[in-house]
C-alpha cells in the first residue's frame, strides 16, 4: 500500500474553512428554525449504528457502507441516512399507535465511494420526519413545510417534482408481470435515462397498445391536469389509488398556496428503495443535481417490530449552499489592533462593539507579520497604538 502524503485525507472526506462553516451554520440554523416553527421536535441519533438493524433497513447500497467491528465482534456502521435511525428510535422508543410524531434533525451521514469524482462521503442533512400519519395531509406538509424552509434561506427559484412509486410499480407489473422486467424500466427512470427507456420499450415483445402505454407514462409531467391523464392510462385498483392520493395531494398543497413550485412527474424514481408511495425531488437552477428528496415510506417501522406509516424528506446542506446565489455579507467584521499599553482601551472597544452586533476580533500588533494582508479580511479596522489619547488612523 502506498504511503499517504503528510496532508492527505480519506477518500470523499472534506475540510470545512471558516467562511463556508460559517455559510452552512446560516442555512442550517434558519432551516431549523423554521422546522421548530412547524411543531417538530429535533432529536440526535449514534452515529454508529449495528449493522444487522439499521445498516439492513437503510436503502444505501451495501458497498456505500462504512463498517467496521466492535470489541464483541459485531459489525457496526457509520449511519449512511437519518431515516433508518430514526425509525430505530420511533419504533422502540417513542411512537404509540395513533399518535403521530413529528421529529426533525441536522446531522452528517457517511457513504463510501468507489471513486471520489468530487462527491462527498460525509455530508450534511437537515430534514423532518412525521410518523404515524398515513394521510395525504401529512405528505403534504412535509412538502409545504420543505418549500417554506428553503425559501427562508433564499432559494429563489427551485422545482419540487412530486410522483408515485405506486402508481409506477402498478402500471408496469400490470403490463410487464414480473419483478425482474419491472426493475430493469425502473432503472432507466432511475438514471433517467429516457433514450434507453424508450429504446427498451420498443423492443420489448408487446402489442402496440402497451408499449404506448408504457411510452405515456414519460409524458404524465406538469401541473394538476398531469394526473387526471394519468387517470386515463391506468387500468389496476392499484394505479386508481395512486391516483387519487395525488388528487388529495394536490388539493392540499393548493390550501397551502405552494403550487407554483410544484411539478408532477409520474415517471420519478429514488435509489431509496423504502418508498411505498408519493416520493419527491428538489431542484433549483444553478445546480445539476438533487438538493433534497423525500416520500412516503409506510413500511420501514415493520423492520423494527412496529408498523406505522410515516413520510418526510432531508435536504443537503452543501448542494444548497451551491444553489443559493452569494450574497453580500450581512454582518460587520471588525479586526481592532492594538498596543499592549493600550489592550484595556482596546477591550473596551471591542465590547461595545459586539455588543450592538459586530463581529469582532481584538489583535495584539505583535501578533500579526503581514500587516496588509491580514487586515485584508476584515469590512473595518481601527488601530489603538502607542501613548493613550494618541489619534490613530482606522479605515
């Protein structure tokens, strides 16, 4: 094995510089606030959790996982999503039948990567999780609340696309029958691979009017009129109950006037496995990939012995700060440097200062070798040098 260089790091691991902590804490700090807003509650979780239950129940792929054994020789992972955990703690702890919780958190979760390309292996989440609910009213706001908080941080233009693994999953078993055909058109929408989808369709041996039925299904985008055309291409009870929950759906997200931001698209797919019915995705326009996701996942507590349905949704702190246009630094930064015979007057200075709001550092002159280059940084600097009551220049 090659030797590791003095400053290398972990495949996919990252530093955090003071000015992008300082960003993130921002966001992260608003979007909690407006969470707590909403009657959720915010919890912690281990970081380290045993694989055989929550490394089980995740959705992340197995080779994602970092593992690694106990002193009792049990394998353990480093949690690789907040949903899992906090069905664990829902499941064993909290939740009582018909009593719906309404849990949130901010927390760094771990996926191994192959290949770094630039992806993270640590990265940031804040998200919420309502448990207990199986109503559409739930799925809707954890999507109102989602849009709520993401314009609280400044997005400004951003697209939630909402579908229906139900709806999906019921017109292609209905056509194609099985498991295994199902899931290789799963992962041309997955991938989103829509060439591949439709190539595969046409070669598939059916009659002319499934293979335009499972061609449509790549049309079913847009506003409200996207379901009721969804509503002519199903034939299962299946697919009619999908469909109806995104009419309630709809019509809830219209009460909380968020459908301005709203897209439906019945061909959207996630990785995550757990979903069992509306799912959904947040884009905004500066950035390629996802921001945030979520759905319905009313399965999952039956892996830790208690049935429930549940819903949420967790968004990505580093792509948001990416999504998020830069924007003039609102707070005052000011560097005080001073002499040791004046440090008493400097103190008093800096704590004036801070107290109105400014951000203060207080230096001793002996301290800095560059002078120019240091007070570079900061919006203000004030010199307090030699005899007291000596004027001194500050810019």
């Amino acid at each position: 094995m090659a030797r590791l260089f003095m400053f290398e790091k972990p495949l996919g691991m990252r530093d955090t510089l003071p000015n992008v902590y300082k960003a993130k804490r921002v966001l992260r700090e608003t979007m909690m606030n407006e969470i707590e807003r909403w009657g959720y509650e915010f919890i912690e979780t281990p970081t380290l959790e045993y694989y055989e239950t929550v490394g089980a129940a995740s959705a992340i792929l197995d080779q994602q996982l970092f593992k690694l054994l106990d002193r009792e020789g049990h394998t353990l992972v480093l949690r690789p999503d907040m949903t899992a955990p906090i069905a664990r703690l829902a499941a064993s702890k909290l939740y009582t039948e018909g009593c719906p919780l309404r849990l949130a958190y901010a927390a760094n979760v771990f996926r191994a990567q192959q290949r770094e390309g630039g992806r993270p292996a640590e990265f940031e989440q804040v998200g919420v999780e309502c448990i207990g609910d199986g109503t559409m009213n739930a799925d809707a706001e954890v999507i109102s609340l989602m849009i709520s908080a993401l314009k609280k941080v400044g997005l400004c233009q951003f697209t939630v696309a909402i579908g229906h693994i139900g709806y999906v999953n019921a017109l292609f078993f209905d056509i194609l029958g099985n498991e295994k055909r199902v899931q290789t058109l799963r992962r041309f929408l997955y991938e989103k691979n829509y060439v591949g989808y439709r190539e595969h369709v046409k070669s598939l041996s059916l009659s002319s009017i499934d293979q335009d039925r499972l061609l449509q299904l790549l049309t079913l985008r847009g506003g409200e009129e996207a379901i009721d055309r969804a509503e002519e291409l199903t034939q299962t009870e299946a697919g009619f109950k999908a469909v109806s929950e995104l009419k309630q759906l709809w019509a809830n997200l219209q009460k909380y006037g968020v459908t301005e931001e709203i897209k439906i698209d019945l061909s959207l797919i996630s990785h995550m496995s757990y979903y069992t019915g509306v799912l959904f995705e947040v884009y905004a326009e500066k950035v390629g990939f996802l921001l945030g996701n979520g759905g319905r996942y009313d399965e999952l507590l039956e892996k830790f012995q208690r049935s429930s349905p549940a819903t949420g949704f967790s968004v990505r702190l580093d792509r948001l700060m990416e999504a998020i246009a830069e924007r003039k630094r609102e707070e005052k930064r000011t560097c005080i440097i001073f002499s040791q015979e004046r440090f008493s007057e400097a103190f008093t200075l800096a704590k004036e200062k801070r107290e109105q709001g400014e951000h203060v550092v207080l230096q001793h002159i002996a301290g800095v070798r560059d002078m120019d280059r240091y007070t570079a940084m900061f919006d203000e600097v004030n010199y307090l040098l030699g005899k007291a009551g000596k004027d001194e220049p500050s810019c």
